[in-house]
C-alpha cells in the first residue's frame, strides 16, 4: 500500500459512532420461533389421524382412550419440537464461527479490526480478492477494478478511481458493500455500513425466514409423503375387509388409524435436520466450517479431490534454497530486485509466502528492504496477473526510471533480449532447478524513459531463485488412505511441469510414468473423446490458471466424477463455484474465495479435508440405518396387526398399544442411529463414494423387508405361544406380544453395527446414545407394564420372570443369529461388502 497523509477516526471517535450506528452487519433472516416451530409439527398428517383417533374415541364414549391419544399427539409434538428447536440452535450458532476482518486507518496507524466493528467515516484499506466491507468514497487507488455482478448482475469488472473532491457521488469514485476487488488496491471513506448499505437495503426487501431445506431433507420428507399414501390405502383395505366380513367395526377403524400413523416415520425430517447439525458441529471442531447445508450430502459423494500444491499440500512456508546468476556482478541488481519487487511485510509476517520467503533471504544477507525501498521509490506497479504470471515495479533513478519484473521464468525467458543459445541456456539452468522439486522464480529489469513505458520487452535476465516448500507431515499417508477408498487426488499447481511432477511423486500422487498436463493444453479444445483420453488418468496439472480449473473441472463432471475443488484466489471463484464442493482455504484465501465455497478451511490443512469427505460420508450412512431402522420397525407393526387384522380379524395389539411403540421404541433409537459417532479418516478405507445414491437402494429395501419379516415373526410367534400353549388368557397373551414386539425392535438397533465389528464390540454397542435411548425406552415400557393407570390405558397385564425370560431373550437370540449369520459377500448400497459400512447392509 502506498503511504497516505490520512489519520482516520480516534479509536473512541470509531467506538461512539459504533454505538451510534450499530455492527457492520447485514442481518439475515432470524431463526424460526418457538410458535412457529411448534406450528410446523401440527401441520404433520400424523397429528391429523391422532387428533381424529381421539376424536373417535371420544365419539364412542371412552373417554379415556381419547384422553391418552390427545397425550400421545402433544408428546409427539413436543418431541418433535424440541428435537429441532435443539438442531437449528447449533446449525445458527454455527454461522457465526467465520469472523471477517478489514485493514483500517485509525489514530494515523494501520490495524486489523473485525469487519463488523467498522464505522461510518472509517478509513478501510481493499485489495485484490477482497470483499469491500462497506459502501464508500475512493480516497486513493492503483490499477482498481470492482466486480459489482452481486449488486448489478454484470459480471464485466468496473474500473473505480479516486475522488478528486471528498464527498463526491461520482459511481466510478464509489464502491459498495458486497461487489469484490478484481485488481489493484484502494483507500476509501465509508459512508454507509450495515443495513444502511445498498445490499443491506436489498437484503430487506428479500429477507425471508425459510429455512435452507438440503436435497437430503427433500428426499426424506417425499418418502414421508409417500408413505402416507401407502398407509391410506392400507387402512382403507383394513375398513373394507371389516365391511365385508361383519368385523367390530369401531375396534378396526381404531386399529386402521393407529396403523396408518405407524406406517408413516412422522420424524424423517427431524432425523435429517438432526443428523446435519451434529455432523457440521464435528466438521467445524475438525476446522471445516459450513457454508452451504446442501454440501454436506454431496461431500459424501466425493469421487475427485482437485488440489492446488502451496500451503495445502506443503507447509505453505517458502524458503530460498538455490540461487542461479549468469554474472557475478549481477547478484546486487538481484538481491535489490527482490526488495523492491515485494509487497510483503516481514515484520508483521503478512503477504504472499513466496516473497516472504525472498525477505527472509534478504535479512540472512543483512539487506533491509526498507531502506533499499526508501532509496528508490516505487513509482508505478503492475500487479501479478494469472495470464502475464508475472509483476512490475517502476522506481525513479536520477532523470529516468529502472523496472524490476518478477514471475515465471519461462515467461521472463521470453521477453528477455537474448539470442537463441542465450534462451536457451536459461531454459535448461531453469528445468534443471525445478526438476530438484523447487519452486523457481525468475527476474528481470530494464531502464525506461517514462513510466508508463512497457515494462514486458526487451529485457535482461538477472537471475533464478529456486525455494523450497516441504510436503506436510502426514499428507502422503492421507493421500494413500484417498486413493484406497475410490478418491481420485488430483493435483493442479502453478509451478512448471518439472517442479509439480517432482513434488506429486514425493506425495504419492503420481509415478515416474504419470504424464503432466499443461494449463496451456488444459485451454485447447478437445472432443469429448479426446478429454476423456487426456484427463482419464492424469493426475497433474501445472501452469494453471484460473480459467484451467474451470476447465479442469468441467472435464472432469463431463467424466462423471463428483469434484470437490480447493482455492484461494479471487479468479478461483468461477472453478469453486462451478465444482460440485467448493472448499476455500481460512488462512491464505480470499474473501471472495471464501464466500462463494461451500466449505471453508480454517487451517488450510489437506487433512481437514479428507475428513470433511468422511464426515460427509458418516452423515449420509447415519441417515440411511436410521431410515431403514425406521422403516423396519414400522413394517414389523404392520405384518403384525395388518395380516392378523385381515386373516383372522382379531389383531394381538390395541390402537394404544401400537401408538405407543411408534413413540417409543420407533422414534429415540431412530435418533440415536441418526446421531451416530465421530467419522475418522479410518472409515474412507471401508466405505465408498456413494456416488448421490438414492437414499434407500435394494440393499436397504431388502433390510427393511428382512428384519419386518423377523421381527414380526418374533411377535407373532410369542403371541401365539403364549396364548395356545402356555395357555395365557387374550389380555396376558397379547401383553407378551406388545413386550416381545418393543424389546426386538429396540434390539435391532445393534444389527447396524459397522461391518467386520463384534456383536460385543462395536460402534453401537460403545455408544453412549445408542445405550441412553434403549435404556430409557426399556424404563418406560417396564413402568407401563407395572403402574396399574398404564395398565389399564395400554390394555396390558403383570407378567412373571418367566415371562420377562421369554420377551427378552426370544428377540434376542433370533435378531442376533440372524444377523451373525448375515452373508459377508452381501451388497451395500451398490458396493462389496468389503466396502461395507454396517453388517445390516446400510
């Protein structure tokens, strides 16, 4: 930044109009009441045929039958609603973990404050790739261009110049909240913040409370409502066979209600919106923030990570290792060079890490860039483009100019004035330092006359820098752990051909036979036959642009591969929004970057995320065994009384009775299953992509089928045991038959242990969710089979030890052998077990 005779507010100035004004915030839409949370469960068709079961019994004058219905519709409620009152408290908690800063002027120093601390009349320093914080009058620029597409909708960037006259209204003298610098840097006044901001008008005009709804949620509300019209058509089957046949017509109107609201999981939504918000509370204490819910499925479904090198890859820390000059005499015009040619600030440990790394080899040579810089100050500069990959600095030498050009040494070796053998020889010195795994830089300068000479011609090479950026610890072996789950890593650098090759194979990324693609031929226009070729095993890509990871990733979708994609930088935006997941990086990326991915990396680690791609892979395998959970234990309730209802007209369980289960027993294992446990990168060597499965495959379906069918014969089985055998009058008989039906079903949480686990020691049997949630829907059943009000509500009698014998350790041994016995070679959601999650195929 160039230095200004501006002072800016005094800091008790910036703190009264703060209090004045109000934070620098544009306020999203608050969450949902608590009224509106409890009017979303009303609005279920659950509680619909709750409230019209109780409205039947109170019809028929048992009054007390409708008075435990109406208790069973507000448990329900305010299970449903305290679940999700729960959820959407974390996932808003959530948002506020990315806290923003901005450069400002205050007291005449330059400080780093929160975005949401800046106040009206604050002087705020923007640069390349950042977000302007606050409308405002342009006091001083360089090279300044805005992109203002979120405001305008024209995607072409405006160029923006300082206001001759302060105050002035001039649209290329202002900048506005939202619209993000393309080139060059800026000093404004802010004359609006907040809401009182152009966006923050707008944001009121469209500001609205819905709630962002995932594909995920989408899918398991449609399953919902799709159910809902199977169980109709069941319980109206149930009405007509009863018609028929003469049956109690009011005993099976009742059993037909109570069975259509068992068919229909009212808590999918819930369980999705519970799993969500768990999962992206463990990826935020894993460093990986949220920005979009609907990522986190897709995540999941990762088959291609694109990677750029420098700070991801590698420590992100660049030291000079190797300098190459043509002439001795030429290392002082070098080392001046690089001191001028610099925009980082040792001191404060801020910039590019590149050119810290040049300062920092400066200081070892007792060459203070501060004063090589007061020397010759900086008249002009030309920052570093993508397509030039190279920058210019302009500085006054007596009457003329000298210009010191920094960038990609083939680039430099171009422009340079040299002969044929001369470009050639710099070429090679260049290959051969890269080839060692180093990052070359090259530089250059020139005399001009004028300062708005060119600055890219004839010019004279001073030397290569060639800087080392070691591997993080720990990457190569992730890196392996990727590619034996099915992830394709793909690296794409802007360094040259030899240094990105050599540092791919140090990695594990690629071998001595893999071919390196060019950002050059990463631009031709290729048929899709020929992409294919190209980018099918290719795993390196160097001299990248931008525009080239746009490219790159489009090749790689029309492939057919799910592509989460890394970045940084403003020009980065397009490819991050293009991939199918975004991630920015925390520490080194842009704001523009970093507000237009879908995940934002706070350490900026590799590792993050590869364990972002497992969380998202647990989520959905969470959500899927709670689902199939679910629908198994329903469909055990509904073989059960469904076909005793149409066969012999005489159902083993009571409407209560089986309202009370689906409360029970269905919902709080459900959950727990839904929570699930931590992912580790461990679980990437056991599962694959699930490639944006459908939520429920065959393999799911033939779960759901398998277990409704044990478990109902189970019930089926003690029932009649019970009543012909043992000889138990009706009421005993079907007791025995509401307590086997619960306990198998609150067993059959165990059968979704993770694959290749012990039934004695596994994930669920360790989980202290999973353990609360069967231990408590046991206490409730225990207490309704003892207190003689349950009694009498449930229709249920005492039982005996034997009894007790009988319910609990029928369901178990059959469930259990039935699930040790389960085929290893089984399918799971369209893969080998061996890349199984759970032994229950889901």
């Amino acid at each position: 930044m160039a230095n200004s005779n501006h002072v800016g507010l005094s800091e008790s100035e910036a703190e009264h109009r703060l209090q004045t004004f109000g934070p620098n915030q544009i306020v999203s839409a608050p969450p949902p009441s608590n009224f509106e949370l409890v009017a979303r469960q009303l609005k279920n068709v659950v509680v619909v045929l709750l409230f019209l079961a109780a409205l039947f019994s109170a019809i028929n004058q048992d009054f007390v039958e409708a008075a435990a219905v109406l208790l069973v519709l507000v448990l329900n409620t305010l299970i449903g609603f305290a679940m999700e009152k729960r959820a959407l408290i974390a996932l808003h908690s959530l948002k506020n973990l990315t806290q923003k800063y901005s450069q400002v002027l205050r007291d005449s120093k330059t400080q780093k404050i929160p975005t949401s601390a800046i106040v009206p009349d604050d002087l705020v320093y923007v640069r390349m790739g950042e977000l302007v914080p606050a409308d405002g009058v342009l006091l001083e620029s360089v090279d300044l261009s805005v992109d203002e597409s979120s405001l305008t909708g024209e995607s072409v960037p405006v160029t923006k110049h300082a206001s001759d006259i302060g105050g002035s209204s001039d649209q290329e003298t202002v900048v506005y909240t939202g619209s993000h610098i393309v080139t060059g840097w800026a000093l404004l006044q802010t004359t609006k913040t907040g809401m009182n901001t152009k966006l923050g008008h707008i944001a009121k005009l469209t500001q609205s409370a819905d709630e962002e709804v995932t594909p995920l949620e989408k899918r398991l509300s449609q399953l919902g409502k799709t159910l809902m019209w199977v169980s109709a058509l069941f319980a109206g089957a149930m009405v007509l066979v009863s018609f028929i046949r003469e049956s109690d017509m009011v005993l099976m109107i009742k059993t037909s209600i109570a069975l259509a609201i068992a068919t229909i999981p009212e808590s999918l939504p819930i369980i999705g919106t519970i799993a969500l918000a768990r999962g992206v509370s463990r990826m935020a204490k894993k460093n990986a923030l949220v920005n979009r819910l609907s990522s986190i499925e897709t995540l999941g479904a990762t088959s291609s990570i694109v990677t750029d090198k420098t700070g991801t890859l590698t420590e992100g820390r660049m030291d000079v290792q190797e300098v190459f000059l043509a002439r001795e005499e030429d290392r002082e015009l070098l080392l001046r060079a690089m001191a001028l040619n610099n925009n980082s600030d040792l001191s404060t440990k801020t910039g590019d890490t590149l050119e810290l790394g040049l300062l920092r080899y400066l200081k070892e040579k007792s060459v203070l860039q501060q004063t090589v810089c007061q020397q010759y100050a900086r008249a002009r500069e030309i920052p570093f483009q993508s397509k030039t990959k190279m920058m210019a600095t302009f500085h006054r030498q007596n009457e003329n100019y000298f210009v010191t050009v920094k960038g990609a040494p083939e680039f430099l070796i171009e422009r340079a004035n040299l002969n044929a053998e001369g470009k050639d020889f710099w070429s090679r010195m260049n290959l051969e330092i890269a080839g060692r795994g180093l990052r070359v830089i090259g530089f250059a300068q020139k005399e001009v006359q004028d300062v708005n000479d060119s600055a890219f011609s004839s010019l004279t090479m001073l030397g290569l820098v060639g800087l080392v950026d070691p591997p993080r610890k720990g990457v190569k072996s992730t890196i392996e752990l990727c590619q034996s789950a099915g992830i394709r890593i793909v690296m794409a650098s802007g360094d040259q051909p030899a240094t990105a090759h050599s540092i791919a194979k140090e990695l594990g990324i690629a071998n001595s036979e893999s071919i390196v693609v060019t950002g050059r031929e990463l631009s031709e226009e290729l048929s899709e036959k020929s992409t294919k070729e190209k980018f099918e095993s290719a795993v390196v890509f160097a001299r990248v642009s931008p525009e080239n990871k746009l490219r790159l990733v489009e090749a790689l979708q029309q492939m057919g591969e799910v592509v989460a994609m890394t970045g940084d930088g403003v020009n980065d935006a397009p490819a991050l929004k293009k991939a199918d997941v975004g991630i920015a990086m925390g520490i080194r990326g842009t704001q523009v970057a970093q507000e237009v991915s879908d995940i934002v990396l706070k350490d900026d680690r590799f590792e993050t995320i590869v364990d972002a791609v497992a969380e998202g892979r647990n989520i959905f395998h969470n959500i899927r065994r709670a689902v199939t959970y679910l629908l198994s234990c329903n469909l055990s309730e509904v073989l059960v009384v469904g076909l005793t209802s149409l066969i012999t007209g005489n159902p083993p369980l009571t409407a209560m009775q089986i309202l009370f289960l689906n409360l029970v027993t269905d919902v709080f294992p459900a959950i727990a299953l839904a929570l699930g446990s931590p992912a580790s990168r461990g679980d990437l060597a056991t599962s694959q992509p699930h490639m944006r499965a459908s939520l429920l495959q065959k393999a799911q379906w033939q779960v759901i089928v398998k277990y409704g069918l044990i478990i109902s014969g189970i019930c089926l089985g003690v029932y009649y045991y019970s009543h012909y055998i043992l000889e138990y009058d009706d009421m005993r008989a079907r007791t025995m038959a509401f307590l086997t039906l619960a306990s198998a079903q609150l067993f059959h949480i165990y059968t979704f242990r993770t694959q290749r686990r012990a039934l004695w020691n596994n994930d669920i049997i360790k989980s202290p969710t999973a353990l609360l949630s069967v231990a408590f829907c046991f206490g409730l059943i225990v207490l309704c089979v003892s207190l003689p009000a349950t009694q009498k509500v449930l229709s249920l009698s005492a039982v005996s030890m034997f009894d007790w014998a009988i319910i609990v350790l029928t369901p178990l041994f059959a469930i259990f052998a039935a699930n040790a016995l389960q085929i290893r070679g089984s399918k799971f959601g369209g893969c080998k077990a061996a890349a199984s999650k759970s032994t229950a195929g889901v």
